[in-house]
C-alpha cells in the first residue's frame, strides 16, 4: 500500500467542532416540531419547558438538590461574567488560566471590574501549581481548557472547607466528567458543547454559599439588568425556575430537551462518560504510534476527553512553517468531506482540534484517523518533504 492511499470510506457525521458541536446521534429537525412557537416563554406552557429542561439537566448531572440551576442569556460566556460580576469584589482573588478562555477571565476582572486578582498562568499544554491555590480566596478557573485540550484532572485540590467561592467554567467538561458539585459555587456551561445543543443559551449552577454571597453583598459597580441575580437584596428565584431574564429561543429549548431525552435514555451521565472517554482513548492509541504527531497536553493525566487538541512534531514541519502546515491539513480534510473545523483555536499553538464528546460516533473518529494519515503523507508529498518511515504503524504498509 503507498504511503499516501487515499481511504475509500468517509465519517458517516464529519462534524468535530469544538462548539458548536455535533448533534446526538439520530437527530433531525422532526425533534423541533413541539418547539413553543409564537407563544411567549412566560405562558404556562412556555415555563414549563423551561422549568423541564432546569430538572433534566440536574437529574442527569446529580447536582445537589439545594443547589440553583438556571438558565441565562449569551451561552457559557453570559453565565460565567453574570457569575463574576454578580459573586466577585468581597474577597481578595485567584485566578488559574492556562488557555484562551481562562486567560480571557482574567483580562475582563482586571479589566473590566478593576479588581487585582492574584493570576497563576501556565503555557498552552500545562496546568499552573494546583497545590499552592489559596482557597480562602475566590478561585476562578475553568475545568476544562476547550483550545488547549488540558484539563484538571479531578477536584482533589479543592478543599472542602474553604473561606472563598469557587467559580468554574465547566463548559467543555459537563456532560463528559463527574464533577464535584460540593466543591463548586457557581458553575457555567452551554448547551452548545458536549451534548450538542443549539448556541446562545447558558447554564448558571449556584450553591447556597454562593446565594449567600448574592443575598449579603453589593459589589461596588453596577450591575448590567441583563447581569442581576438578586433584588431588593434576595435571589431571584424566578431565573432558577425558568423564568428567563430575558427571551430564550424556544426552538434552542426545545433542541436542548431533545438532547437530554437523549443522554437519559441512553444511559445517562456515565453512559455519555464511556463514549466521550473512547473517542479520546481512540485518538491516543493513534498518536503512541505516530512519532509526527502529539497532545499538545503534555501530562496524561491533565487530557482532555472532549477537546482533543494535538500537535504535529519532527524536523519536517519545524519552525515558522508550522501554523501554515497544520491550516493546510485541517483545510485538505474539510475539502474531502471528512472533518470540519479541526484547526486549533487562533490563539493556541498550531495543530488539530478534534471535538470528542458523547455526540461523535466512535467509528466515525476511528475513520477520521485514517484520513489524517492520509493528509499528513499527502501535505510531505505537495512539499516536497521527507516522508516519514512506516515501519510499525497499524493500518499503513510495513505495520502488522
């Protein structure tokens, strides 16, 4: 077989965005014919749907049931600045980025509200020193790092009892990782990531010591009306029953429920584990035989099992060619049909971001591999570069 065989089967789905990512397997636009339509989301009916899609996401996430669940404008982004806005200016802050998102965090704190957090940075590939966070600050950090595929590997380093909140960016993590929602104060996700869900739509998840923080302080700046948690110094329990503070979709709605039905039916939040955990195993298994490819997460342990995120290694592609190599394979694969928008993210280091959560199909992830080593061999012969030797690799000539 020549190196550069072009595979003769394609994904079934070759959707692996990282957000908006693929739809549950089976679904079609009949899932959205009960979808509230030309009803107001205050109706009866309209609250109902709401309040369903509230109690779904705690029954199959196990969220306490003292804890808020509410449902928030402007996706996982709406949810964590009404978060930080809302919880933060009481207590001194610490802040942990070692990615896009998380390092955005800290530039609207410091920013934006003009606090001075104390910032503990890592490069793209590497977590900051867990052990030494100061929890009788605020903590804010997000679990997983979407665009550099490193996560916190679990919730160990959070104290039980601690003097600050701790407040979380879950957004890539929920749905594909037991989190330990007793050490979590506010908790923010989309419905766009892990299950699929149409964008613009957020999830807030508060503690009671988080209530607390919003029912006893004021920060000292005012509180955008698309923003506010409370009222005449009390939680708005309303958003934590769906009553929105603003107009949600209804199609978004009932898209989200669809997703949940799914998840539960299925096998629910360890079933949805399983797959998100095979899909990346999948992976893996690909690049311990590869030596032209790599995590860009350097620790095993700290991978993330939804957003892959690889890098491409060797003398061939080394230097400041790199970002244009790894564009141009992520280019040749969405030309043929085989995967959409797999470059990383613009801000991180150059390579592939290959989304692995329940909704991707396992074959389909397993057939898209085969294609990269296809677009890898084929990028070396348009350059004019040395191919690499492929003596050990399953599934290419010389392998066993």
């Amino acid at each position: 077989m020549a190196s550069s065989s072009r595979p003769e089967v394609k994904p079934a789905n070759p959707r692996f965005s990282s957000g908006p990512c693929a739809k549950p397997p089976g679904w079609s636009a009949d899932a959205l014919e009960n979808a509230l339509l030309g009803r107001s989301h205050r109706s009866v009916e309209g609250r109902l749907r709401l309040k369903l899609a509230i109690e779904k996401t705690r029954e199959i996430l196990g969220i306490p049931g003292d804890y808020r669940v509410g449902i928030v404008p402007a996706s996982d982004t709406g949810a964590m600045e009404m978060a930080m806005w809302t919880l933060l200016g009481l207590r001194p802050i610490e802040m942990l980025a070692w990615e896009s998102f998380g390092k955005g965090w800290v530039s609207d704190v410091k920013s934006e509200l003009k606090l001075s957090p104390r910032v503990r940075e890592a490069e793209y590939g590497r977590l900051p020193d867990l052990s030494s966070v100061d929890f009788d600050r605020d903590v804010v950090f997000a679990w997983n790092g979407t665009t550099s595929g490193v996560r916190v590997p679990n919730g160990d380093f959070i104290p039980c009892e601690r003097g600050g909140l701790v407040i979380c960016d879950a957004t890539s993590a929920v749905f594909a990782t037991e989190l330990p929602w007793r050490k979590l104060d506010a908790a923010t996700f989309s419905w766009q990531k892990v299950l699929g869900g149409e964008a613009a739509h957020g999830m807030l998840i508060l503690s009671p010591r988080a209530v607390e923080r919003i029912e006893s302080f004021k920060p000292a700046w005012p509180i955008p009306k698309i923003f506010r948690l409370a009222k005449n110094g009390k939680l708005i329990e309303g958003i934590f029953t769906g009553a929105t503070i603003n107009t949600p979709s209804m199609i978004c709605v009932e898209d989200y429920l669809f997703a949940l039905e799914w998840a539960a039916s299925s096998g629910g939040l360890p079933w949805l584990i399983e797959r998100a955990n095979a899909n990346s195993a999948a992976i893996g298994e690909f690049v311990e035989h590869r030596s032209w490819i790599d995590f860009l997460a350097e620790d095993p342990s700290t991978r993330s099992n939804t957003s892959v995120c690889l890098k491409f290694a060797g003398d061939e592609i080394a230097g400041a060619d790199a970002a244009n190599f790894a564009k141009s394979i992520a280019l040749r694969l969405e030309a043929e049909g085989v995967a959409y928008d797999i470059g990383s993210y613009r801000d991180a280091p150059p390579g592939l971001r290959i989304w692995c959560g329940a909704t991707v199909e396992l074959r389909d992830i397993e057939i898209l591999l085969a294609w990269l080593d296809w677009a890898f061999e084929s990028e070396l012969e348009a350059r004019g570069l040395r191919k690499i030797s492929q003596a050990g690799i399953p599934g290419l000539g010389g392998g066993d």
